[in-house]
C-alpha cells in the first residue's frame, strides 16, 4: 500500500500541487498538514507512521517535505517500523528496492562522516587554542578585580546589591552568580 505524506510550512502555502502527484503515484491514502519542518511534533506525520504496516511504502512529493536535513530524514526513517519503504517523487530515494536502500545508506553513511569530521575539527580547534592560552565560551562580565570590588562595596551597608551592580556595569544576577550570599556575614571574613 501507498501512503501519501503532504506537507507546506505555512497556512497560506497550497497543498494542490503535492495532493496531485501523490494521487498520480496511486497513493490509497494522503496525510496532509500545514507544519514547518522545523517542528518536530508534526500529528499528520506520526499519524501516517502510525497507519502504516510492513510492506507500505511512504510517498513524499520532496524528501525535504519529510525533514529539513540530512540528520532529521535519517532519525525520521530510523523511526520507521520493519519492512516501511520510503518513495521521494522528486528525488532519486525509493528505499523499497534494493538499490533504493543502498543509496540512502550511502546518504546516511555521508551524513555520519560529514558530522563527524565537523566533531574532529571543533574538538582540535579548541585544543589548539586552550595550549595558546585561550578558553572558549564567553568572556567573563566580572574580573576578578571587580569582583574583589564589589565585596568590598557589599560591606558597606549603605549599598545595595543592585547599585552595586550598576557601579560595575553588570546585573544584580550576576553578582549574586558570583557571591551567592551577596548580603551574608561571610562577606566580612573575605
């Protein structure tokens, strides 16, 4: 059995054109849905899953009206039950043969090198610059020539954590971040 998936990301956006080449295909039934394919929670999509038994082959007039990349498409196959194919109408992807199935192994096995080589080259980036002596993330809003200050202004009773906050230039959370207990005796024994 064919089983037709149609998918626009906006409400404005027509379905015609995809409900007519799926029907062309002899699809028996059509899941159909206005969903961004950024969104992971699409109810059509999983009610198509749902429907389908072994032997069914999903139809999509697009692979990207299934997933918005490489990743998403192989967890969305992954998902599939045993023995569900999968038909792009545009694309050459037609996993119900058995070169349809080499050739989206092959697309998967790219994606997995591709993912990692990017893995390889962060974690050697940031190796090389922890050894020139840089960290990454973001740069401190305290130093701690500031934070030795604002200890010193929080003894003071007169202050607030608040002004102090504006005198350094940060937010009271962020002095609070870094001295929890901003109004504590602890503060007298730094």
């Amino acid at each position: 059995m064919k089983i037709g998936y149609a998918r626009v990301s906006t409400q404005e956006q027509d379905l015609a054109l995809q409900l007519d080449a799926l029907t062309k295909e002899g699809c028996d039934k059509i899941f159909q849905e206005k969903a961004s394919g950024a969104q992971r929670d699409r109810p059509e999509l999983k009610a198509a899953l749902a429907y389908m038994r072994k032997g069914d082959t999903l139809v999509v007039w697009k692979i990207d009206r299934l997933a918005r990349s490489m990743k998403q498409l192989i967890e969305t196959i992954e998902s599939f039950q045993e023995g569900i194919g999968l038909k792009s109408l545009q694309d050459p992807i037609d996993t119900s043969s058995p070169s349809g199935k080499l050739v989206f192994h092959i697309f998967a096995a790219l994606a997995e090198f591709e993912r990692g080589v990017i893995r390889e080259r962060t974690t050697a980036g940031l190796r090389a610059a922890r050894e020139h002596g840089r960290v990454g993330g973001r740069p401190r809003s305290l130093s701690a020539k500031d934070l030795q200050a604002a200890k010193a202004m929080l003894k003071d009773s007169e202050l607030t954590v608040a002004a102090v906050a504006r005198r350094l230039n940060v937010a009271a959370s962020t002095l609070y971040r870094h001295i929890p207990h901003a109004r504590s005796a602890s503060l007298e024994t730094d």
